[in-house]
C-alpha cells in the first residue's frame, strides 16, 4: 500500500493506495512503444518508377553507343529517377493486450507514488481560468516550476489555466498515459482523475 498525500483547504492528508509495487522497465517500454506506433501518422510516400514524371521512351538505342543498356530516364539508377523499396503510406498501430496496458499504466502511477512524486488535489482553490491564478495556486502546492508536471483534471478552468506553462502538461482525465507520465517529473491528479484512474484499473484500459 502507498501513502499518497492529498492536498485540500483544512491542509494535507494521506490516502492509502493499493498499486504495484514492483515496476517492470520493459512493460512500460513495451506500452510506450505502443502508444508511439500509435500516434505516428504514417503519411511518408514516394514515387517508384511507374510513378515519377518522366517520358517512358527509351534514352538512347540499345547498342553501338559505347555506352551501358538503359531504357527510360526515370529508372532509380538516375538523378530525379524513381525509388525502390521507398516508403508508402501506412498504418504503424498495432494491437496491445489490455492487461498489459493496464498494468503499465498502474506501474506508471505506482512509480511516480513510490518517488513522492504524486500529489492529490481535492480543489483547486481561487482558480478561475487565468494562468496568474494558477501560478498562486501552485506556490502553495510546492511547485515552483523546477520540475516538469503532468496535471490531470476533469476542470476545464485550471487545464486553461496551466496549459500556457512550458513546465505543465495537462491532461483530461480520460487521457491520462504511460507516456506522458514518464515523460514528466511530477503527477498532480484531482479526485475525480483519480477516481476515473482507479474506475480503469477495475474495468476495461
């Protein structure tokens, strides 16, 4: 069990946390890989042969020129010519068992708990909207901006208000993820974030 400390307007709290508590390095490798596959675009094309705009005809004759056997001048042999093997538009996804997305990203969590790095929020207090707001907000919290934050929130407000902040990424609750969580320093969730992470790991990932 973890004791995650929850910050609210009577001071903080602990809440106790069944997560993993072993992490495994290469089944977050292996989630994050997924979710990178995932999101590539794969819209990289080239033209072969049949495909570049080149005249078809034949160079030059056959024989008695000294030189070597060529036929049209888009052949990948040439300057401008066609590419062979190139790349062609397509999908990188592939399937990932949900059991393993899941447990990734519980192990996620579960590191970021067992470094005290995850902070709960029962409110953003005096947050309307406004990056100053925010900025007085987290001051209080202990976040001066010396570290990367991934803030997962179900309010609109406080998301529109931390977006602008180079050190904060935020995130709905819906889209919390292995990838972004490794990729920053701290994780700052509201109960209903974790409410929504926990109602996850119990259903489907």
């Amino acid at each position: 069990m973890y004791q995650i400390p929850v910050l609210s307007a009577s001071g903080k709290r602990e809440l106790a946390a069944d997560l993993p508590q072993e992490v495994n390095p290469h089944l977050l490798w292996e989630v994050v890989r997924w979710q990178l596959a995932s999101r590539r675009r794969g819209t990289a094309s080239t033209k072969t042969r049949g495909e570049v705009a080149y005249s078809s005809r034949k160079i030059y004759p056959q024989k008695h020129t000294g030189r070597a056997r060529h036929g049209d001048i888009g052949a990948p042999i040439f300057v401008g010519g066609g590419t062979v093997f190139g790349p062609k538009p397509r999908d990188y996804g592939y399937t990932l068992p949900k059991k393993v997305r899941k447990a990734g990203l519980a192990m996620a969590v579960a590191d970021r708990a067992k470094e005290g790095k995850l902070l709960l929020v029962e409110e953003f207090a005096g947050v309307d909207g406004k990056t100053k707001a925010f900025l007085a907000w987290a001051k209080g919290a202990g976040l001066d901006g010396s570290e990367t934050v991934l803030l997962v929130t179900a309010n609109e407000l406080v998301r529109r208000a931390a977006r602008n902040l180079p050190w904060v990424v935020t995130l709905a609750p819906e889209g919390l993820n292995v990838y972004d969580i490794l990729r920053t320093q701290r994780l700052v969730m509201d109960l209903a974030a974790w409410e929504a992470f926990q109602a996850r790991l119990g259903g489907e990932a």
